[in-house]
C-alpha cells in the first residue's frame, strides 16, 4: 500500500499543519500551545472519520479551516451581548439592569486604572470601600447609613447572621418565597443560622399573630416583599408601619427585604406601585434590603440602609467582608445614584428610560421596522414586562413588531444564532419583537438580522 491509497497515510503530519503560512498565523493569534492543540484534535477527528467511514482524507487547507473554527469557538467568549426584544425590561437571564452611559464610564476608569477605593487622599491613610455610595444612599433614601455587599442575598445573609444567629426571625407565612434561581427565604434564614417562626396562614397575617409569635428569643420580624407573585382575592397583610409599631413596642427590629428597592414611583407609569425603599424607612423600619441591578437599574449589589448603630455593626461582621462588593460595582453604583441626585433618572438610568418610554414613540418606531422589512411584517399592540420579579401581573402597553414565518420556532432559533443573537418572543405563531427593550443603538443591526434571517 502507499501514500495514495491509505488515506491514512495521507493525512498531513502536525508539523507539516502548524508549519504552514496558515498554522503559523493561528499560533500567533491564539497561541502556540492551543493551535497545537486544535490540530492534533482536528487530526484525530479526521483519523476517526476515516477508520469509520473510508473515503479518502481532506486535504491540508480544509483541516486548517477546521483548526481555524475550533480556535475561534474555543477562544469566544460564552458571555455575549445580546438583542433584547422580548419586550420584559429587567430581564434576570439576560443579565437584569443594562448600565447608563456615565455607568459605563465609571466602570471603564475603576478597571483600567489606580484609584482611591481604600485610600484617604488628605491624610495618605487607608480609607475604607464603605464610603463611596453610602452618603448618595443616605441622601436619597432618607437613611441614617448604608452598605453595600455583593447582591441581596448576601445582604439577607450578612443581616440575619449578624442580627439574628441562634435567635427567632418572625415571618409571615404567606412571604416563604422563592425567587428565581433557587433563592429561597427558608434556606436562607437556614444557612444564617436564624430560626424561622412563622406566623399567620397563607393568605392573612395580622398584628396580632406577629405579637403571639414573641418570645425572649425573638430577635426580629422581617418583611420579605412577595416580588415575583400576586396574591388576590380574601388577603391580608400587615401594613409595614403596623409590624414596625409592634416590634418597637417589643424592643425589637425590624427589617424589610424590598427585593426590587425601587427609588421613584412606577405608578406614576400607569403600573401597580411597587413598593419603595424611602417609604419603607419612613414606615419604621430599621433596615431596608434591595437588589442594585432590578428596578434601581445599577450593577449587581445588595444594598442595605437604616439605622446608623445596626449598619455598622453589619459593617464589622465577617460575612460582610467576604461578601464586599468590587470597585467595578461601587464605581457603576455611586454613578447610577448620581442620576437620582440629580433628577435625571427617567432620562439617564436605562431601566426606568424604557419604563418611561410612550407607547406613541414605540409604536413609529414598529411602524418604521415593519415598513422597512416589507411584506412579512405588521404592527400589533401588546405588553411589556418589568420583570425581574417586580410587578408580577402589572404591565406597560407597547407596539410589538410581527412576523409571518412558517417555522416561528426555527425562525427564533435563527435569530438566535446571529451575530449579535437576538431573544424575541413567540405567540400564536408569530414571532414579536418589541422596541421597548432594544437600545438604541442596537436597532440597525436588529433590522439587518431580521432580513437576512428572512431571506435564507
Ligand atoms: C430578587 C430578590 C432577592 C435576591 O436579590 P439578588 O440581588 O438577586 O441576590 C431577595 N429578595 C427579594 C424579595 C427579591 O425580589
């Protein structure tokens, strides 16, 4: 047998692949060691394709194609930018809140250089990463103190171990929730090592069941807002200036995990009011958790605020320490706070821009789409979501983007698989897009895409 006969044989060598003028421009692109890699994989495969289906072996350029593709798999990111069209604002697996542009900004200049996130330029002392959002908190909340750890469940962890470890958390029944990704108020308390009283029935707890739950262990009562669903019909919940009436008057704490910790009212956008962290403070309560990257539209971070002697005695435990947030996250913070101070959150925090987008502008802007697509678009009125787990049941009318395809889900799957993917919705089998959530600059290529997944 010769070379020409057994394909096997024929196969290029290693050497003769990273050699050539193509192998050595992948070796220095990615690496010696990985395109050496990747061609003794592309190799081994092409050996295994023959040894089970004959055939004879591909030449060198199509392997250095394959070595090629397996690099630029390998070397792409997983964490990619993507095309929000689903319409839902806060949406938790597409990473919740996308950053202002001075958000960015803060984020890009704590990255890339030196700065004084421990250190006191007056006196050239360490300083401590505590300070840096605390007073817009407090300016804005009303608050006495804050701090800021890496998202609300640590928050949660970091209160109930330094608060209430070995001592009894009183909690309505009908807030035992659970939140995506497993989170569950239960296990937490658990992992604290708080223990967990609950009080009332699923559906009504009242002051008085709080009151009857009281014993010399009892540390403190704790709110957990029910964000993600909606309890209607025969229903009762201790207004929070009532738990907080009953827990002063027994010497205790207490505590109000916001999840969403929204800062303005979303009512004034025709949405249920949810419920806000200013509010909650002014109702009594000692301390108010939320999340940085829901409704307040920041990166993620667990913020807590309240009384001056209870957030520093947080400060100090360990927990907070291990759960402290990084300057990239108190940079993005303090810049998304700075737009409250100002006034200008409706306008300059994208979250609440979207909330605040007219549905008048939405729908030129599905017109537009529609008109420049052609035939198998139209123009349908529907709803956005805020998502996150805020508002469950509690919509934004938009203008939604239609198409006619065969396949809608094939159709999603290819927008899927674009550059950048693109998420939209199905129903009735159409697929819709809704402008709400699509940024700005993201709208010509949008377009682009929806075309050429319409023409292949
Ligand atoms: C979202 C949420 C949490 C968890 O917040 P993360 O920032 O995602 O850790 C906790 N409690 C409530 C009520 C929530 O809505």
């Amino acid at each position: 047998m010769n070379a020409t006969n057994n394909p096997f044989r024929a196969l290029p060598s290693v050497d003769s692949l990273i050699n050539s003028h193509t192998g050595q421009a992948l070796a220095a692109r990615y690496g010696r060691d990985a395109a050496l890699d990747a061609v003794r994989a592309v190799l081994e495969q092409s050996r295994e394709h023959l040894r089970e289906n004959g055939g004879v072996s591909l030449f060198a350029e199509a392997l250095l194609d394959a070595v090629a593709a397996r690099l630029h798999h390998s070397f792409a990111p997983t964490l990619r930018p993507v095309i929000n069209a689903t319409g839902i604002i806060i949406h938790t697996n597409l990473g919740r809140a996308p950053l202002s542009d001075e958000a960015q900004k803060a984020v890009l200049e704590a990255a890339s250089q030196y700065s004084t996130l421990e250190y006191q330029l007056e006196t050239g002392k360490r300083g401590s990463r505590l300070v840096h959002a605390e007073a817009a908190l407090c300016e804005i909340t009303g608050a006495e103190a804050g701090l800021v750890v890496n998202n609300n469940a640590a928050a949660l962890v970091v209160l109930l171990s330094a608060l209430a470890k070995g001592r009894e958390v009183i909690i309505s029944r009908g807030q035992l929730i659970e939140i995506g990704g497993g989170f569950r108020i239960p296990e937490v308390m658990e992992q604290s090592g708080a223990l967990l009283r609950e009080v009332g029935t699923t559906n009504r707890t009242r002051a008085t069941d709080y009151e009857r739950a009281m014993t010399p262990d009892t540390a403190l009562l704790l709110r957990a807002h029910a964000s993600n669903f909606k309890q209607i019909g025969f229903t009762e919940s201790t207004p929070l200036a009532e738990m907080a009436q009953v827990a002063h008057a027994h010497n205790l704490l207490l505590v109000d995990d916001l999840g969403s910790g929204a800062l303005l009212d979303t009512a004034q956008f025709g949405l249920d009011h949810e419920p806000t962290v200013q509010e909650s403070l002014a109702a009594g309560a000692d301390l108010v958790c939320f999340s940085g990257d829901k409704l307040l539209g920041g990166p993620q971070a667990g913020i807590l605020v309240g009384k001056k002697a209870l957030v520093d005695m947080l400060k100090h435990h360990p927990l907070a320490r291990a759960l402290r947030a990084d300057k990239l996250c108190l940079a993005a913070l303090t810049a998304t706070l700075n737009h409250y101070r100002k006034g200008e959150a409706l306008e300059k925090v994208p979250v609440w821009r979207m909330i605040a987008r007219p549905v008048g502008e939405i729908e030129a802007l599905a017109s537009e789409w529609a008109q420049a697509i052609g035939d198998a678009a139209n123009v349908m009125m529907g709803d956005s979501a805020v998502g996150g787990g805020s508002l469950p049941g509690s919509t934004l009318p938009t203008a939604l983007l239609t198409l006619d395809v065969r396949d809608a889900d094939a159709f999603t799957a290819q927008l899927r698989a674009s550059d950048p993917p693109v998420i939209a919705r199905v129903a009735e089998g159409k697929v819709l897009f809704d402008p709400r959530t699509v940024l700005p600059g993201q709208a010509a290529r949008l377009l682009e895409i929806i075309v050429s997944c319409l023409q292949s």
